[in-house]
C-alpha cells in the first residue's frame, strides 16, 4: 500500500505479514478515491473498502468461473417475500443477475406487487407470470442473502451462490419503464415512520420528527387506517398504488422514513431523504448504503440533526 505516512505507521505498529507499506509505486495499480466520511466507523468502514476494492480491481472473468445454470425461462415463486422493498430488491437483483449472465429470459410469480415493479421499472429479462405450471421457491434463494450488504445486492448475489455465475457489487437502480413528465417540485414531505418490518418509533418519538420535519415542507404521512390509529387523526394520510406513489415521491422535496418498503423505492428513484433506524443501526446502515440520496441516521440523533 502507498499513501499517507500514517498507513506506513500502522503496518509497522500492528506487525502485518501480508501488507507492506511503499512511498511509492508504479502502475499498474489500484487506486481507491478520497474515503468519504462515512467509511471512518468500524465494521462499516472494512465493509465500504472491501466492496471498493472489489469493485476497483480491474480482473477480467477468470477461467475458471462456471457459467450460469439458470435455466432461460425458469419461473420462481415468492409466497412468503412478497412486500414493496422485497419485490424490488428481487426484480432489480434477478434483472442484473441476468444481465450479466447472459441469461436471455426469466418470470417471477406469486405476488401481485412484484407484477406492480415489473411493470414500472425497465426489466428486459424479468418479467411476471400468473399461473405458471412450474416454479422454482424463490423464497429458498431469498433465504440465503446475507443481511449484511445493501438491499438490492442481496438477491442478486443468493441467485449467484444458487446457480453460479457472476455476481454484482453495487448493483443498480433499475431506471422506469416510462420516464416521467417533468413537474415542479411541490414543497412536500412525505414521512412513513410505521415500518412493519422493523420497530416503530415510540408514538411521542415519532410526533416530535414529524414536527422537527414540518421546517422543511407541508408534511403528508403514508399509511392506513393502523398508521391513524398510531400517529393520531389531525395528520394528513396519503396511500396510493405503486404509479401513483412513483409520481409523489418524485415531486417532493424530502422523504422520511424507517426501514420500509417505501424506503427502498425512495432509493431507486434518487428521492433526497432520511431513514431513521429504529432498530440495530448496523443492520439498517448495510440496507440503504447502497443509495446515494439517503442517508441513515439513528432516532436519538434526530434532534441533533432536525431543525
């Protein structure tokens, strides 16, 4: 390694028998940009320089990697994964996976709201089926994924270890099937903050965010009749299909919200906003970090950071 003094004192302070410090090097060489801040934090950080370092080492395709065994046509079936952020995490994952892996055609089945993605998003290679004959448990795949990298890498890398083949770091967004009319920004926030897939915030928590919030924007909330329930009836409520929440989100000028569906879509579609983890932070920062709009921040530092 080369670079600044202080990684040469490291190496020589830890003892390390595999790495060793010059002060200079010829090409070729693998460069690593400027380390933005969110790298300097533990396990966080060896995360972030591992998925750099992979994806800065120019390694063309070794001989040795086997081709992909999934079969053009294959159908999996999802009965149990079967909500927004899973749908999208499936579709963009598969989509990539078959991409790379010159696999012409695949179908998903089981969910209506993976039909709703794929019918938004621009998939090539995936597409959705009703009543197919024949399926492969999309569930068994999804079960595999490491929770420790971000969503949509997830289930691109569980159809790699399935079937083999390349996998993706960073996968992408998936771009919309329509690109949208451009609309003036409306100065809306739109907040979800009771997220059934991790703990909601303590009611009086989460009155005071949507309060700190209301600086930025008219606040709208989404949810149901449960989210009413929760937050209280003088809030205004939004629910909306997939189309429809596409257009909000886009047109507003600030998401906020927990680890959610509605989260994820935030990310795919570029939205500026915040997720604040309600639960183990770790967890929920290896979700979202894939997104470059969203930042993850813990409850307790919302009166820090919140206006």
């Amino acid at each position: 390694m080369s670079g600044p003094p202080a990684i040469g004192d490291l190496i020589e302070e830890f003892g390390f028998d595999e790495v060793r410090f010059v002060d200079a090097h010829q090409k070729p060489a693998v460069d690593i940009a400027a380390v933005p801040r969110i790298w300097r934090c533990g396990q966080r950080g060896l995360r972030c320089l591992s998925d750099r370092l992979a994806d800065a080492a120019t390694v063309p395709l070794e001989a040795n990697t086997l081709p992909s065994s999934l079969a053009e046509g294959a159908v999996m079936r999802f009965a149990r994964h079967n909500r927004l952020g899973d749908a999208l995490g499936i579709v963009t994952g598969l989509e990539h996976y078959c991409r790379d892996n010159a696999v012409a055609s695949v179908a998903v089945t089981g969910s209506p709201i993976l039909a709703s993605v794929v019918e938004v998003f621009a998939c090539e290679r995936v597409s959705y089926v009703p009543s197919p004959s024949e399926a492969i448990s999309g569930d068994a795949i999804f079960a595999r994924s490491s929770w420790s990298i971000p969503w949509l890498d997830r289930f691109n890398h569980a159809v790699t270890d399935t079937f083999g083949g390349r996998a993706r770091h960073q996968v992408p967004a998936l771009p919309l099937r329509q690109a949208p009319t451009p609309s003036a920004q409306e100065n809306v926030v739109y907040c979800q903050l009771d997220a059934r897939s991790s703990s909601p915030p303590p009611r009086h928590s989460a009155r005071r965010l949507l309060s700190q919030v209301a600086a930025h924007g008219e606040v709208r909330v989404l949810g149901g009749p449960d989210t009413q329930d929760y937050l209280g009836q003088d809030l205004t409520y939004v629910r909306a299909e997939l189309p429809e929440m596409v257009d909000r989100l886009l047109s507003c000028r600030l998401f906020v919200g927990c680890d959610s569906g509605l989260g994820h879509l935030a990310g795919c579609l570029g939205v500026p906003g915040l997720i604040v983890s309600t639960d183990d932070f770790e967890t929920t920062w290896s979700f979202f970090r894939g997104y470059a709009t969203l930042s993850v921040i813990p409850l307790v530092a919302t009166d820090l950071l919140l206006p």
